[in-house]
C-alpha cells in the first residue's frame, strides 16, 4: 500500500472556496492567489568564452568557482505556464525525494483541468482532483520520488482540458560525468615570435568529480593541462598561441575526461599570424651619421669628455597590423672588455603603427681613443635584423700651467717667505682632478692648493711660497699627477744669501743648460775640471752657451740634445728606484725607512742611512726641516768625496702616542769648489737627487719624496 500524498499547496492573499460535488471533491479559487516562487542562490559566472584578453596573474592555477544554475525550462500551453521536465539528481535508494510541479495561470479567465498520476510505482502524487486556477494563481503540485533500484526512472503526468492534454516528463537519472566548453575559441591575431592569449570556461555539467586532461596540438598550449572539476563548478582555462611561421593556424583541442578517459569535449581553436615588421631610423641625425636604406646604420656620438655619458636615440617604427617584439644585443666580443657603449633597453615591444625611441649611451674610459661598437636590433620571428655601428672619440682633460718655471730670485736668510702666484686652467669640458707631489710643511718651497677640482672651462690661481733655511741655491722639479691626463712638471728655482755667503743667483736658463749637460754626460764632473777643459779647449760651447764636445772631435754626429721623456716615464724613471733614465748624481738607500710600532716613551733607535756620491766632485748635501719636525737626519750637514759614500743617521722622536706620522724630508746638494781668481766663471750647474724617508707610529706605512739640487760653484 502507498502512503497517500499530501494535498496540492495554493498560496494567496483572499479566502479559498472548496466545493463536494457528487462527483467527487474540487478545489476552486475565486481570488488572486500570491505564488512564492522558490529557488536556490547561484553565484554569477565570471568566465567568457569569447576571444578576450584576461589578465594572467594566475595564469598557471586551476580557478574554479561556482556556475549560475541552469534555469528551468517552461512553456505556456493554453494560457498555463508549466516547466518541460522534473529532474531528480543524486538520489539515493529507498530514499524519498520531493520535486514541486508549478502551474501558473496567464490568462484572464479561470482554467479547469485534471490530471493523471504517473503510471510507475517509482513517481507519485496526490490524489487526482479537479483543478481550478484564477487569473494569476499559482498551483504548486508536489511529486514524489522513490527509488527502488539503481537504473534511471522515466515517468509522465498528464493534464488534461477542454481544448487536449499536454504532459510534463518525469526523469530520474544516474550520477554521470560531464564536461562541457565552447566549440569555437578565436585568438588575436599574433606576430611570429610573439605570444597571444585567450580565455575559455570548462564546466562540469555532471554530479561527479571529474578529472580531466587536454591534447592540444602546437603551437598552441592549454594551461592548466589537467586538473579536477567538482560538480556544478567551472574554471578558467587559458590558451596561448605562440606561432613559428606566418600562416592562418586551425587546430582542435580535446579535452579527455570520464571513466578511463574515454569521454571527449572538444574546442576549435583558429588563430592567424604575421610577420612583424621593424623600420629603424636615427632620432636628429648629425652630418656624420649614415642613415641611408639598408640593414646596417652608423651613429656617431662625436667626442667625449672621460667619466661623462652622452646619449643619444634611434627611432623604431612597427608598420605591421600586429606586435613587433624586438631584442637589442650588443656584438659578441671574444675579448673579455668593458663595453663604452650601452643600451638599457635589451628587449620591448612596439604596437602596431606606433614608433617607440631607444636611448644609446657613451661613456668612455680610455683616453684620446677611438672606441666602435655593434649593436643587432633583431625582431621577432621572421623579420630580418637591423645592424647599428655606434661610433665615438674619448676626450681627457686639457689641464696646463701658467708658466712650468716660477723664479724666486734671490732671498736673504731670514726673512720672510717669497710668494709667486700662477693659475692653472682646464681647457676641456670635463672636469680634471689634480696634485702636486710635494710636502709643503717639510720643503722649503710651497704650493697651494697643493690639490684640487677643476670643472671644464674653469681657471684657478696657485700661489707658489719660497722660505729657504741655507744660504745656497734651490731647485725643485714638482710633478703635477692629473687624473685622466699625463702629468705636468713646475720648476722652482730660487737662492737664499747671508751676510757671509752670496751664492750665484740661478736663473731659468741655467735649467736649460743643465738639461743638455745632462744629455752629454758633463753633470758627473765639478766645475773645476770642466773649467780646466774649457781653459785647454778640450770643451766648446755651442749656440745656446752650454758646453759641448768640440765639433772636430764629434765628426758626423751632431751634439746630444736633451731628449723628449714621456711624462708617465719622467715621473717614475726619475732615479728614486732601481731604474733611471739618467745616472742619479747623489743617491740613497733606503729610500723608505718604517720604524714600525714605537711603544715609547723612548725614541726607537735611529736608521742608518747610506748617501752615494756618484759623481767625480766633492759635494756638501744639506737637509731642511722644521723645528718640530718627528724625523731629522743627522749630521744635518756633511762633506762627501767623489765616488765615495757616508753614513747618516734617521731619527724618529713621536709626539703624542697611537698616532700615524708619515713625512717627506728634502736635502740639497751642491759642489763644494773653491773660487780660483782670474776665471771667468759663467757657468752654474744644477743637478739633483732625491730620497724618500717612510717613517710610521704606530705600525702604519706611509711614502714622501723629495729632490735634491746641487748648487753652481761661488765666484
């Protein structure tokens, strides 16, 4: 026996009137009825199926989310809205499940009709009564369903009117798998060698979990490739196209899903693609640049200034209908070098029928040098490159001195200190760096500023001091060390006379002529013996007064000259170490003493000095120092025989303690000649030597230098 249903539910706002006939009981309604409708929430989807570019921030994640309910199908029959069909899923043996049929009258008038229960044992309702809908009303009529077995239940309930029957079908089904996505996907058109994407919803329209996996020939991928889709939900799946060649491409997707992977959904993908296109040019072309027709151009940046950076931009135009990805890559060098030139930008994309600028940089390094580079501008696919030589000169700084020689003429012991002023200029557009290699607290000749910037175009004044502490003669040759230029040199000259002692006054051109003596090997020999020769017509002078070999004696070979030195080569062959252009007169060893760490209060012992005399005269070195120098030598003045040497002594008495002291001591030479009346003597000689003192407290190094002069003989 079956339970007998429960009477059909009509919801209004007026009163209902239920009439017995003898035929049997009615239901008839005389009032607009309010119908509630009921139905379940569905979130909207967010997915399309269209050809449209999304964004791809999670381009490799599964995104699932849940798919808008599919609406029940109705139809209107008569003037009676009825859905098609009632469909039971995922029921469960034994278990009753309700389903509501809903009929609705659309008309104006009021409609009769019965109906038929399901003939099946499987679908039931309520007893068969005669039915009554007013305008407007809403009959809901609830239908059971009761499974026995696990097969699928198909059923009808039949209505019928005074104009025919129609019928609402009953179906129960199995739990089944169920893919479903567009047939068609149409991708942007897309450059060979470029990247297009596009988007397309996979829905699982079953009532099981369901695994799925793609097969999508190239050059089109499918991301993600497999996954698993719950039921009524669905996910993004993106599809890139990335072409090799320039042709309408048409490929399948299948999407393998089911039992074994034996169920298929299939999508068409269409996709074209084209050559892109790349026109370069040069952005404000300069004479010397070569811009004509052709796959290799010429940009030149001109000159330079070193440390500085020019720029300088070419122009890359995308005639094309699609993208023009390009790269830039610089030519491969198999030298491992310091490119001059650069270009930031190493890939990009110009869209189609724009123009997009791309800045080239210049920064040299190496002076008074011609640097050329290549750069490849290579688009995409199938687009043939553009070859760009990039050319540019590297210019240093232009720095120069006022004069290279500053006479302080002569001063008397003790009096205040000479001060001559030069400027120095930089004549180029960058900015130059200079230092004077000398020790101003311990010379008796001073510049300052001993260092400083120059900026392009700029000039500054040096103000040069004389203070001597003998009454002899002092020449100095001071490098000046230019960052990014040869050094410069500056003679100073100047002699110091006491009341007892007036030594010949040295004067410019006596540099000139110790120069050339130097080239003819005659500086090794005291006045006296060149006197001598002189006197017996053994020496000559030439046009610029300095001694020379008489020309008979020469033959063919003209007189030596003083040579040009590099500066570089002047300023470290100098003869303060181990190689020497010409033979240092005086030399020293060592020529850098480091006392170390002194603990104190004591004095460290003193260091031994050697001094040489290489020449063939006797000569008299004399060192200057302040008062309050740390290091003195000692004997502060000594006699040394030719081609003979002494023994001098370093002190070092520090000041304060855990304090660096590093200074550079400054000694003087001269020939020691006595004056013979009756000579005419017009000559002065100047030679020098140098030595260099590194004394430390505590236990740091540091490095001095300074020349030494030799003064002419007292007439």
């Amino acid at each position: 026996m079956l339970t007998q249903a429960p009477s059909p539910v009509i919801r209004h706002t007026d009163s209902v009137d239920y009439t017995v006939n003898s035929g049997g009981s009615h239901l008839s309604t005389s009032t607009v009825a309010m119908v509630t409708v009921n139905s379940s929430s569905a979130a909207r989807s967010a997915c399309s199926s269209t050809s449209a570019r999304q964004p791809a921030s999670s381009t490799d994640m599964q995104i699932c989310f849940q798919k808008k309910q599919d609406t029940v199908k109705k139809r209107v029959i008569w003037g009676i809205e009825v859905t098609e069909e009632l469909h039971w899923k995922g029921w469960e043996l034994g278990k009753e499940t309700t389903r509501n049929l809903v009929l609705k009258n659309l008309s104006l008038k009021i409609q009769k009709m019965t109906y038929r229960p399901p003939k099946t044992k499987f679908f039931f309702t309520v007893i068969p009564q005669p039915i009554f809908l007013s305008p407007g009303i809403t009959l809901t009529l609830p239908i059971i369903f009761r499974p026995l077995e696990q097969k699928e239940y198909v059923d009808q309930v039949w209505f019928e009117k005074a104009e025919g029957m129609f019928c609402v079908d009953l179906r129960a089904t199995l739990p089944y798998h169920e893919l479903n996505c567009p047939p068609l996907l149409q991708l942007p058109m897309c450059a060979v060698g470029d990247t297009a994407e596009a988007w397309f919803c996979l829905d699982n329209m079953g009532d099981l979990p369901t695994f799925f996996s793609w097969e999508v020939p190239s050059p089109f991928q499918i991301l993600p490739t497999t996954g698993l889709l719950e039921p009524g939900l669905a996910c993004r799946i993106k599809v890139t196209f990335q072409p090799i060649t320039a042709v309408i491409h048409e490929v399948q997707a299948t999407c393998w899903y089911g039992e074994g992977n034996q169920q298929k959904s299939t999508i068409q993908l269409q996709a074209v693609a084209k050559c892109a296109q790349l026109l370069v040019s040069i952005k404000r072309k300069r004479p010397e640049d070569q811009d004509a027709d052709g796959f290799q151009k010429v940009l030149h940046f001109g000159t330079v200034a070193v440390g500085c950076t020019a720029e300088r931009q070419i122009k890359l135009y995308n005639p094309s209908v699609v993208k023009a990805p390009f790269r830039i890559e610089v030519s491969a060098d198999l030298l491992a070098k310091d490119h001059a030139f650069s270009c930031p930008t190493a890939h990009g994309i110009v869209s189609p029928g724009e123009k997009k600028c791309v800045s080239v940089f210049f920064h040299p390094e190496t002076l008074d040098t011609r640097t050329m580079d290549y750069f490849s501008i290579m688009p995409s696919g199938c687009g043939s490159q553009t070859q760009l030589k990039v050319v540019g000169f590297c210019r240093g700084p232009a720095v120069s001195l006022e004069y290279y020689c500053v006479d302080f003429g002569w001063v008397q012991l003790g009096e205040r200190s000479l001060v001559q002023s030069l400027w120095i200029e930089n004549k180029s557009d960058c900015t130059a760096r200079f230092q004077f290699a000398i020790d101003c607290q311990e010379s008796v000749f001073s510049i300052r500023p001993a260092y400083g910037t120059l900026v392009g175009k700029s000039r500054m004044t040096l103000h040069c001091a004389f203070q001597p502490t003998h009454p002899i003669i002092f020449f100095r040759r001071v490098a000046c060390l230019i960052h990014h230029q040869d050094p410069l040199f500056l003679d100073l000259i100047g002699t110091c006379h006491s009341d007892s002692t007036k030594p010949a006054i040295l004067k410019p051109h006596h540099l000139a002529w110790y120069r050339t003596h130097l080239a003819r090997g005659l500086t090794l020999y005291p006045p006296d013996i060149l006197g001598a020769m002189l006197k017996e017509k053994k020496l000559q002078r030439d046009k610029d007064g300095a001694l020379m070999i008489p020309i008979e004696d020469l033959g063919t070979m003209p007189a030596p000259q003083y040579p040009y030195i590099p500066p570089v080569t002047e300023y470290f062959f100098d003869g303060t170490r181990d190689m020497a252009i010409f033979p240092p007169p005086v030399s020293i060893e060592p020529v850098e003493v480091d006392f170390g760490a002194c603990p104190g209060p004591e004095a460290p012992n003193p260091v031994p000095l050697c001094l040489m005399n290489n020449t063939k005269g006797k000569i008299t070195v004399v060192w200057t120092h302040r008062s309050d120098c740390p290091f003195w030598v000692t004997p502060e003045t000594c006699d040394v025989p030719p081609l003979k040497s002494t023994a001098m002594r370093l002190h070092f008495q520090p000041t304060y303690p855990n304090c660096l002291y590093a200074v550079e001591l400054e000694a003087f030479a001269i020939y020691k000649v006595w004056a013979r009346r009756g000579l005419c003597w017009s000559l002065n000689w100047v030679t020098e030597g140098s030595i260099l003192l590194v004394p430390s407290f505590p236990s740091l190094l540091g490095r001095t230098a300074s020349p030494t002069g030799l003064s002419p003989p007292r007439l």
